[in-house]
C-alpha cells in the first residue's frame, strides 16, 4: 500500500475512534482567572505514523469557548520546540477578544507541558523539579534516550504535524478554521500545510522561522543574527544621543575586552558572558532601550543599570512563565534542533567559541548544538520542503527580531506559493513574538484579516516595540 494512502487511513481510523473523546472542566481552573472557563481533554495518538506497531502516546489539549456566537476555531501553536501551550496562556484574553466567536484550543506538542515526554520519568509533573530537569536527573534522562532511540526519534517535526492534522479534523467542529503560530510553531505549521490532510480557513504565521537550508540563518548562526540586530540597535541610539563620544559599538568593545582581561572588573560582572546576556536584553523592548545607559555605567565600573536591567528581564520571564507546565523541555529542543534546524553538525565547541570572540551581541544556542550526541532522527522527505499551496496566510514579523532575522523571514516568505493572498507585515522594531510585544497592532491587524480587510500598509509602527 502506498505509505500517503497508509497515514490517510491511520488518521481516519483513529478519526472515528476518538471522536467519542470529551473536554471536560480543568482541574486548575481556580488556579488563574485566564483557566476559569477552559475546557480540558487528553487524547491518545500514535507513536510514530509511519510504523505498523500499536505504541501510543497522549497529547494535552486545552479549550477556552468562544465569548459570543460561536462560528469556528482556532488553534494556538506555541514555539519552541521545547515550549508548551503554557506559553500562550498569558494571551489568551488577547485572543478571545480579537476572535471573540472562535473557540480557542491550546495543544502541548509532544514532548511538552502535560503531553508524553521524551523522557516520562524526569521530566513528569510530579518530579522534584516538576517537568523542568534537576541536576540529578539528567543522568537518568540521557540512559533512558540511548536505551529507547526509536521511542525518542519519534518525537519529530512531522510527527507534531500529523499529532496537529488529528487533533485539529477531530474537535474543531463546525465553522471556519483558524491556525496561529509563533516561532517553531510556524515552521509546524507550514509542515502540517505539507501534509495536505487539514482543509484550514486561514493561517497567522507570527515570527517566521527561515527556510531550513537557509545556512546564513540557520540556528548554529544565531549569535551572527543576535550581534546584527544588537548593531541595529546601537546605531539607531547613536544618531539620538549625540554627543562627542565614541559610537556605542566602539565603546562596548572596549567593556568586553576590558571583562576578558580585567580580573577585578569581570568579578562585579555576572558569571554568565557579557555579549549573551546584552543578546538577552534584545528580547524585550523595556530592557533593550537600556543598553546605552548600560555601556554608559560599565564604563564608569557602575554596575547597577546592568544588574537592574537583568532583574526586570528575570522578573518578566518568571511572571511570564508562572505556570506548572511552563518549563521548556530540553531534551526535545536538542533532538529537534540537531536532528533538522542545525545546518553545521560538525561544528566543535571551540569554533563557536572562536566564531563569536569578536561580536558584541550573542546566543548560548550555537554552543549547546555544537557536538551534539543526542540520538538525532533521519530527516524526511518533508525537510526543507514548502506546502504546495496555502489557505489565506497573514505573517507578521519585527524588524528587529534578535532571533529569526527578517531577512530569513522574507526569504522564505517569497518561496511560498500564492495561489491564495499571502501578506507580509513589518513591524518596526519590533522583537521576536508580535503577539507579546505590540499586542495592539497584533489585534487589529488579525481582526481585519480574519474579516477579510484589506491592509494597506506593510510597515506598522506600535508604540510598544519602536526604539525609544
């Protein structure tokens, strides 16, 4: 039997003995004001697809019904490929009221949040450390990956897509159908789009991942990405300071030169490298419009506007991440990262190092790739492909976006098919994830192409994310 006519058959049999599946209330609905109305199930799907054994797993999926009449549905697809749906339930009331008659789903990829885990044990709700890895579970994690390979390399991009055709064609229900995806929930989408097994209405695509044999922006290239963006930065706040100091970047050589050989000075700096954590200030627009004032108090040896700026970047994250299952999963990162979006596996540990000596702005990423022995899954006949044709698709991306360069955003932008209106908007200088971080013009742009307005800029300014 021809293996299309296999996976159409799979998920048709297992269309007619799940439908009997019920969302049920939540068991932490009084937990947070965000969880009072949703709806919870957990639904049993195949290992792997492409085999003929009966091994299963179960996949989390949360709903939160629609505010007024309802007409339809749309799934949020976190990123990651670490992160839960956790991720997006801070968004939620931004959602309901921008498709205030969809109901809204919430899955947790496999691997994440409260589906099955690359690692059942460790990385269990119930664990010392909850679903985040101790320190003495690593161990334990890393034996039970290279002595079940085939169970671990079944947790591949293709596989969360067909988790998502199944979960989407089984409890969407009547009305339109509507799929946003941030990040790697992009690249998910796109994958499910080539499998050609879901009928969708519409696709938000939110910070556009590259192309996967993009070798300029692939991951082992993010801190080349993060450093372009940071110069980004400092030379919009050079023509605003004007004065008769050096340019900023000039300036910051000086500071990390100067922690890289100035032992008294290093000790006052946190242990972590100077350029990852100013990359990490990238991330969100209130710490990242510190960083002159932060180059300004190193060179004087005041430490407190760079020790401030990180408290409030600790500060957001933990309230962001608030949640029981907010916690990355690490492992399923590697197997994904290494096994399709690291273009460069043969990189060694000191080339990173030695790659990113001169820059000012870097990643950790490149680093934790880098001579990888994980058990990496083949990649498929999906990899580095492109769907065939695509629903009404809106991309929204920030020009300022420290971790998928707009420049790989558009490139792959352009390689999508157009049979059907494809937009792509620019948000000024805005970072990584528009729904986050220009909530605004994410819900007024996402209103008028859920109704089929037209949008006749392709460049947004938001007040929340422009350089100030």
């Amino acid at each position: 039997m021809p293996k299309d006519k296999f996976i159409i058959l799979i998920l048709f049999f297992l269309c007619t003995i799940s439908v009997k599946a019920q969302f049920s209330k939540c068991t932490d609905c009084d937990e947070f004001k965000e969880f009072k109305s949703s709806l919870c199930t957990i639904e049993k799907v195949p290992l792997n697809y492409l085999s003929n054994n009966n091994d299963s797993i179960e996949l989390f999926v949360r709903k939160f019904p629609s505010l007024k009449n309802r007409k339809g549905s749309i799934w949020l697809i976190a990123g990651g490929p670490g992160e839960s749906g956790a991720s997006l339930y801070p968004l939620v009331e931004l959602f309901s009221k921008t498709f205030p008659h969809l109901d809204i789903f919430i899955p947790d990829h496999r691997g994440t949040g409260l589906s099955s885990k690359i690692c059942p044990k460790e990385e269990s709700v119930d664990s010392p450390n909850g679903i985040a890895l101790a320190n003495d579970e690593w161990g334990p994690c890393f034996n039970h990956m290279y002595t079940n390979t085939s169970y671990v390399q079944a947790f591949s991009i293709t596989n969360a897509a067909r988790d998502l055709s199944l979960l989407i064609n089984n409890f969407s229900g009547t009305g339109k159908r509507y799929v946003y995806g941030v990040s790697y929930g992009t690249q998910l989408v796109l994958r499910l789009l080539q499998l050609e097994t879901t009928e969708l209405d519409g696709v938000i695509l939110d910070s556009l991942v590259p192309l996967q044999d993009d070798e300029e922006n692939d991951l082992s290239h993010r801190s080349f990405i993060v450093n372009d963006i940071g110069n980004s930065v400092l030379t919009y706040y050079d023509t605003i300071i004007n004065d008769d100091e050096a340019p900023l970047a000039t300036r910051l050589k000086r500071i990390i030169q100067k922690a890289k050989n100035d032992e008294d000075f290093s000790k006052s700096l946190p242990k972590q490298d100077l350029s990852i954590i100013l990359g990490r200030l990238l991330d969100v627009p209130k710490t990242r419009q510190q960083i002159p004032e932060i180059i300004k108090g190193l060179e004087k040896e005041n430490f407190d506007p760079l020790n401030n700026a990180i408290k409030e970047l600790t500060e957001f994250y933990s309230n962001y991440g608030r949640y029981e299952t907010s916690s990355n999963s690490i492992p399923l990162v590697q197997i994904i990262s290494a096994s399709e979006n690291n273009l460069r596996p043969q990189l060694k540990k000191t080339e990173v190092i030695a790659e990113s000596e001169a820059l000012l702005f870097s990643s950790p990423l490149a680093g934790l790739l880098a001579e990888n022995s994980m058990p990496t899954y083949p990649r498929d006949n999906y990899f580095t492909g492109i769907p065939k044709q695509m629903p009404p698709t809106l991309i929204l991306h920030g020009t300022l976006d420290p971790k998928t360069h707009i420049t790989g955003a558009i490139k792959h932008y352009k390689k999508l098919p157009k049979e059907n209106a494809v937009t792509f908007l620019k948000i000024k200088d805005a970072p990584h994830f528009i729904a986050l971080f220009a909530p605004d013009s994410f819900k007024a742009l996402a209103f008028k192409f859920i109704n089929g307005e037209k949008i006749e800029n392709d460049l947004i300014n938001d007040k929340d994310t422009e350089l100030k």
